[in-house]
C-alpha cells in the first residue's frame, strides 16, 4: 500500500491548514492582489495564444498604407511599415513576458542555489562567495552586456544570459539572509540532533522557509527584468526588427510621439498594465505569506 | 564533592570546555574576545534518573547541554556515553550515537519546522534511520502520537494550528522517534502557563518511567527542579557550584550562590 | 480610589469570527496599593488594562462598552489625542520584555527625558538632572555616566530598571506593570519586585501588575484578580484568596504549582483546554474542566462570600460547592 492511501485510512482525521493554503486564503481576500493576479494570467494567456488570435501577420508591410491611427481594421493603428501594431503588441509580449519569466527563472536557480550554499555553509566559503557577488555586482551592466554582444554576436538567447546573470546577484544574497535567520532556529538544530545529512536539511527545511520571501521577491524581480529588456532594446541591443518586443516597440513610438501617439500609448499601457499586476501581486504575496499573521 | 552514585553512570563529561571567541578588527588591530561558556565542567549523569541542571540565563547550562550533544562543538575535554568517548567521533560515526541520545528545547514555535505536518514531523526520523518504512510508518507514528498524549486525529495539522503545550508534545514525540535513551530538555516548560507545565512534566515523569529515559534537565525554575529531578547541580558562570541530591541541595545548599538563588524564590506565605 | 473601571468588554473582530477578549469586567486600584492581575495567556489579563490606555489597535479591536473612571474622567470616551496626555505622564506602563522596550539607536538619557519633555515642559538641562536622580533612585550604580549609554550596553534586569525609572520619571499616580519580570531570572526578579514595593511606598503610586506567576503575586500584590476566559473569576485581598481560595479555577491554579507537591508524586493538572472565545460561553466557563462533568446552564454571576472576597458563580455550582 502506497503512503497516500495508508493516510486516508485513518478516520475521523481532520484537515491541516499549511502555512500555503493559508496564505492562498489570505490571498484570496486582498482585492488588488486578486486584481494583478488575473490580469496577469490573462497577459500570459494572450501572449501564448497570439499566433491564433492575431489578425495579421506581424511582419507584414503594408507600405503606402502607412501609419494610421485606431480604427475598426486595425484595433491599434498601424506603424511607419503599416504594419498592424495590435499584432506587434501581441508578439512583442510574448518576447517581454518569455523574457521576464525565463530570465527570472535562472536568475532563482543559480540564486537560490547559490545564496543556500553560502548561507548553509558559512565560515570562510561564505565570506568568499559573497565577496565573489559583491565583485560581480561592481562590473557596469552595460560593458558586460556589450561584452558578450561582441563576443557571441547579437543573440536574443544572449538577451536572457546577460539579465540572468545580473539578477540572480540579488536573489543570491536575499537567499543566504534568509538562510542565515533560519539556521539559528531550533528546528534546524532539531535536524542535527536527529542525525538528518545536510542534503536533507536543505531540501526539506531550509528552502521550503525561504520560499517566502524569495517568491515575493521574484514577483517584483520579473517587471524590473522586464524592464531591463526594454532598456537593452531600447538601446540597439536585445532584440532584431522584425521581431518586436514591448520595449523595441516603446522605442521607436518615442521617436515619432507627437505626431503618432498611438505607436508609443498602446505598448507604453501594455507593459504598464503587466507591470502594476505584477506589483500588485507581489504586494499582496508579501502580506499573505508573512508567517507571523498565520498565528492569529 | 559529588555525592551521586557512581555506579550506571549512562552520560558523564570530563573537563568540558566550550569557548566562543570573537574576532574583531582589522588588519594589526585585531582583537580576540573569549568567552568561557562552559569551563571545565565535569557531570556524571546516573542511568535511569532525572538529572537538573540550573543556573541563572547566561550561566552555559543550555551551552553545556548542547555540547554534551556535540550540537556545539566543545573545545576541550571528553564526552562519554555508556563509557564511550564520543567525543572525537566524525559526523557519520556519530549517527547511531545521535539516536540515542536526543534533545527537547524551549521554544515551542521556533522547534519545529512550521512547513511540516505533524505526519512529517514524526515520521522523518522514522523513515531515515528505517525504524519503520512505507507499510507501517502509519501505525508508528499513531503510536508514538499516542504516548505523548496528541489526539491521532490531529495528524495532518500544521504546528501553528496547535497551542504551546500540544507543539512540545510534537516536539518530544520527534525525539522519542529514534527511541533514545537519553534526553537533553532545555527548559522544556519554560514557556508555558502553569497548568500546561503540570501536564508536560507529567508526561515527562510518565515517558521516563515508561520507556526507563535518562534526563538531564536544564531549568531556571528551582521548584520545577526541585519537583521532577532526583539530582542537582548547580550552574554559575560556566561552572559547576554543587551537585547534590535534590532533596538535600534544598535543604542544605553548601555553594553560596544555592543560597543566593533559594533565597530568591517568591514564596506564597500567609 | 484611583482607577475604577466598570463592565468593561473588549472584542476583535477577524475573519474567524469575533473574540471577546474581555467580557464586563469591574475592578479598581487605589492610591498606594497593588491590584494583581493573574491569568493565563489567552485569560484576557493584558487586553484588559490596555483597553483603558488606548493601546488595543482598532480594528480589529474594539471595546463594546464600559467605563474607566480616572481621576473623574472616562478614559473611553476620550480620543488618542487626549489619551496621549494621560500615558507617560499621569498614567505609566512597564512592559514584559526588557529587551525590546527600548531604542536600540537612542541613548538612554534621550529616552529617560523625551516623557519629562513632552508631558512637563521642561528644558533639557533640568530633565537631565532629574534623569540622573531617576537613575541612583532605581538603583544603578556609576549613574552618572550610564545615564549617556545605549541599551545594549545594559543587562537585561539593567534595562528593565531603566524602564522603571522612565516610567516614574514623571511621578504617575497609576503604575501598569505587564509581567516586568518574567523574562527576567529569579535573582533579579526579587531585585526588581523589591524595587518595585520600594518606589511604590515612597511615591504612593497605585500599581495594577500582571503576571501568571502566583509566587510573583502573593509577594507584591495587596488585592487580586484572577483573569479566566475573559472574565475576572474572583477577586479577593490576597491574603483572602491565597488562605481561602472560591473560584475552582483558582483552587486548580494554586494545586498545580509544582511547589505545592511531593517530590515524585502526580502533579495536579487541569483537563481540558481554554474555551474557545469566539464561541458563546453558556454557564459557569470553568466547570466543565473540573471534575464534575456535569456542564453549567446558569448564568454566573457575582457572589460576595467574605468581605470585599468575590466570586464569579451561578447558584447551581454555588450550591454544588464547585
């Protein structure tokens, strides 16, 4: 008999409340948090979904048409190519919010990983690994960034390198803090008196109670990623027309902002919007998995 | 100077030292602070009793307890378990030796790892050292919810579901997992209201009796001590200032802190 | 009399339903005596005298009714502006925790003197100079140059001089104290309840201290109450309720302490567990933790069985000599 059916054969047991499902509950009752957390699915729905929904092509020029301004053909007007920027805003989030999610993602593994070991640890790796992140956190963005553009050429998969490689600096140390309260408390020291291998200490303990902190922290980690991306573009350095993405479109809407406006408002909210749900959400996490509120 | 029976002696340390030194400055400034937790403390703790260990907060009784458990690592001195020196053992010789001797701390919040079900909790240490595996770790851990008094319908919950006193009854049924022999409790009542601390040194009298424990018993509270432990010793400063058996230390302290500290006690006198 | 609160009720409302804390309390300190509060945690002991002082955060608290009279004044009916005048200066509060209480980043001159500032409008040199007085009077030796160190240069029952000293730096006339020395150990404990008696005597301040600790309370307080679920239970001289305890919640208390027992022998222990006070409370609130199982209909009310010795009783258990 496998474990999960012994557990149910025990009658009469009643239902835990983890920490988790509390948190979800309290989640549940901060309205912005809820807010931010739809439109944030509906974002990651449309963006994967685009190819299906998108009323054209993204690449496709329709050159003495023009820029024109919303109408009922073209939902968001048309750019400087007559492309339909509806469509570009569709692809260019599926480029932003790949970037956002992926980026983030390695920047947690290498982070928590990272910032565990150190943590854990401790004595004079600790002190080693950390001066390692301090030196990193020195170099000028920018230089590294153009450092490897020279070195590999221009490569979007580069774009999610070089802002991982930056971001994970943080996640790292905001791991090891936490790592470091942790290891103070007496259920740590439990795990020693009960002859646990420090594998398990770590797996099973440490990082399920840091996660906290650490998921709040990627929640607001993603829109500044997000941002850097639309910095790199913005500057000539991530992503190629014709493929597009928030950022690239923001760009080149500044240029021509007076006389068309709708090239640099339509993207401008779309990232805005993703961003705010984003905060919001973050917000509303940071509040729901203080474990301290779960006493009450 | 101890007037403890020698003989059956399950624990005894022999001049242990624990120091913490601090290392502050820079470069040619550097300078090492020591602090002396533990000095030179020698304790035989006879099988099969309870024995106190008190002392004022500060005093290295709860430093000397986890020594004693290598859960610090002591500075000098030796570490004896049923006549073994454990004291030089590495972390994987150590393991069967950590089995048997465990330890109960303090706090009831921080002990316990709040992601954990009280399943989890107990059923860890069961299924790592293979006491039990996958067909009867159910039934083992019903049965040790049993003997620390938890209702067995309490099973899947999560420590911040439960009171003080019910999460150090998970906390001590953790330890007996492993079926020690010896038991280390840091102020195991300390932070509980009165009527629960009756009840958990109850269950503390009742496991020892059932199961034949060895208790070393670390406490400020001198009438708890005086209650539960057959033997004293009396800790100040890192040292060892008596040790007697409970009944004559009250009644007869010879180390002038033991006055200092009987005299202290609010006593309900009408 | 210089406190005297009536029917007082505190709630808090969360999403799990609504707690009453503290259900028609009545009680009253006066000038140069000691009121104890005993309970245990969840008894409502400390939610009971914060209610008067404005420091219960609302929501989601909220005091349903009652009045603390102070001076001629209802202190619930005044707002936190006006409270503001009354804490720190006519009324003071000593807390648990002597570790936290303080301003890591302040110095403690800073702190002694921020209430004289504040409440007496004094200038800064002569707060000073009563500062240094507040300090030798407390009993810290070498005051005059510990009066500009930080707190973490102070021990733990240093510290908790130190918040004696501030707060009757301002001369009170009501003195709260919430459990100042149960982090404290027991060497220092009869240091600080000595001073405590000691200040009280000289300056005539009327004291209301908090604790769970009965040895704590036969040993400063002259009158006590004892806080169970909400409600004060009984309410004696402590000599009354220590030689002649009523309430069974008291006899349970007074049997469970470890210094009432032989050595080796059973220690007595109450079943059970506190009522849920989320849930109405039908009847007598202890009985059914007593040994008689049978649970209690009526309503308790107050029943005076010597002078100024109440106990909160219905007739039936009354009668039952529960």
């Amino acid at each position: 008999m496998s474990l999960q059916e012994n557990i149910s054969e025990i009658a009469e047991e009643e239902i835990g409340t983890s920490l988790w499902k509390d948190a979800w509950i309290r989640l549940q009752n901060n309205k912005m948090a809820l807010i931010g957390f739809f439109v944030l699915i509906v974002m990651i729905v449309l963006a994967i979904i685009a190819p299906l929904i998108a009323p054209y092509s993204y690449e496709a020029q329709n050159l003495p048409l023009g820029p024109t301004p919303p109408s009922w053909k073209n939902w968001m007007g048309t750019d400087t190519f007559g492309r339909d920027l509806f469509t570009r805003v569709l692809y260019g989030g599926r480029i932003s919010l790949a970037v956002g999610f992926v980026a983030t993602a390695v920047s947690l593994g290498i982070g928590i990983a990272y910032g565990t070991i150190s943590g854990f640890i401790g004595g004079k790796l600790d002190s080693v690994m950390m001066r390692i992140v301090d030196i990193l956190y020195s170099l000028p963005f920018i230089l590294f960034v153009i450092m490897l553009m020279v070195l590999f050429g221009r490569n979007f998969y580069l774009m999610f390198l070089a802002i991982g490689a930056v971001e994970w600096l943080t996640m790292a140390r905001i791991v090891r803090g936490q790592v470091l309260t942790l290891r103070k408390q007496e259920f740590i020291e439990a795990c020693y008196s009960l002859g646990l291998s420090n594998k398990r200490i770590i797996t099973k303990h440490l990082v399920p109670n840091i996660l906290g902190p650490v998921i709040v922290y990627t929640t607001l980690t993603i829109p500044s990623v997000m941002l850097l991306e639309a910095f790199l573009s913005f500057l000539g350095l991530g992503i190629q027309p014709p493929m597009s993405s928030w950022g690239l479109l923001i760009s080149s809407g500044v240029d021509t902002m007076e006389e068309f406006p709708w090239l640099l408002i339509f993207p401008g909210l779309a990232l805005a919007i993703t961003l705010f749900s984003l905060n919001f959400l973050g917000d509303g996490l940071r509040d729901a998995l203080d474990p301290k509120a779960a006493k009450d | 100077m101890s007037k403890i029976m020698t003989e059956n002696i399950l624990v005894e340390t022999k001049n242990l030292n624990t120091h913490f030194t601090k290392t502050t400055g820079i470069f040619f400034n550097k300078k090492t602070q020591t602090t002396k937790a533990v000095k030179d403390v020698s304790l035989k703790i006879p099988k099969g009793e309870i024995m106190g260990l008190v002392g004022e907060s500060g005093c290295g009784k709860s430093t000397f307890g986890r020594s004693i458990l290598k859960l610090i690592t002591p500075t000098s001195g030796d570490i004896y378990f049923k006549g073994e020196n454990i004291t030089t053992l590495s972390k994987s010789e150590m393991i069967p030796y950590r089995k048997k001797m465990q330890m109960i701390f303090q706090d009831p919040y921080g002990s316990l790892n709040p992601r954990m079900s009280v399943f989890d909790i107990i059923s860890e240490p069961l299924l790592v050292h293979n006491i039990a595996n996958s067909s009867n770790v159910n039934s083992q851990v019903a049965k040790i919810m049993n003997l620390v008094g938890l209702a067995k319908r309490y099973v899947k919950k999560y420590p911040h579901e439960f009171s003080g006193g019910q999460r150090q009854r998970i906390a001590i049924a953790r330890s007996l997992a492993v079926e020690p022999e010896f038991i280390v409790a840091d102020e195991p009542v300390s932070a509980l209201d009165v009527s629960i601390q009756s009840q958990i040194l109850n269950l503390l009298l009742d496991l020892k009796n059932e199961l034949e424990l060895t208790i070393l018993f670390i406490s400020h509270d001198l009438s708890v001590v005086k209650y539960i432990c057959n033997n004293v010793a009396v800790m100040y400063n890192g040292e060892i200032q008596e040790e007697q058996k409970t009944s004559d230390l009250f009644k007869n302290p010879t180390a002038d802190y033991t006055k200092k500290l009987l005299e202290s006690i609010p006593k309900i006198s009408y | 009399m210089i406190l005297e609160v009536k029917n007082l009720s505190t709630s808090f409302y969360t999403r799990n339903g609504i707690y009453k804390a503290v259900k028609n309390i009545s009680f009253s300190v006066a000038k140069g005596k000691t009121l104890g509060i005993v309970g245990e945690s969840g008894s409502g002991k400390s939610v009971s005298q914060y209610s008067y002082l404005g420091l219960i955060p609302t929501p989601p608290g909220k005091i349903e009714n009652g009045q603390a009279m102070f001076q001629g004044i209802d202190l619930l009916k005044l707002s936190q502006k006006q409270l503001q005048k009354y804490r720190g200066s006519k009324i003071s509060i000593i807390f648990q925790d002597p570790m936290t209480c303080l301003n890591p980043y302040l110095k403690i001159s800073t702190q002694l003197i921020e209430p004289l500032l504040i409440h007496k409008n004094m200038s800064k040199k002569q707060a000073l100079i009563l500062a240094e007085k507040s300090l030798e009077e407390v009993g810290i030796s070498d005051y005059k140059k510990r009066l500009h160190a930080y707190p973490h240069e102070f021990s733990g029952g240093m510290r908790q001089r130190v918040m004696i000293a501030m707060a009757l730096i301002t001369e009170p006339e009501l003195l709260i104290a919430d459990e100042p020395t149960t982090a404290l150990d027991v060497t220092v404990q009869a240091q600080i309840l000595e001073l405590i008696n000691e200040l009280q005597k000289k300056k005539e301040t009327a004291v209301v201290f908090i604790t769970h600790d009965l040895g704590v309370i036969s040993n400063v307080a002259d009158d006590v109450a004892v806080m169970y679920a909400g409600e004060i239970v009984e309410q004696a001289s402590a000599k009354n309720l220590f030689t002649n305890p009523s309430h069974p919640y008291t006899k349970a208390l007074l049997k469970s302490i470890p210094a009432n027992h032989q050595a080796g022998e059973k220690l007595f222990s109450i079943s059970g567990l506190p009522p849920d006070l989320s849930k109405e409370i039908i009847g007598c609130s202890f009985t059914p933790r007593t040994s008689h199982k049978t649970p209690c209909n009526n309503k308790a009310s107050w029943v005076e069985i010597d002078s100024n010795h109440w106990v909160m009783k219905c007739p039936q258990c009354f009668e039952l000599g529960i």
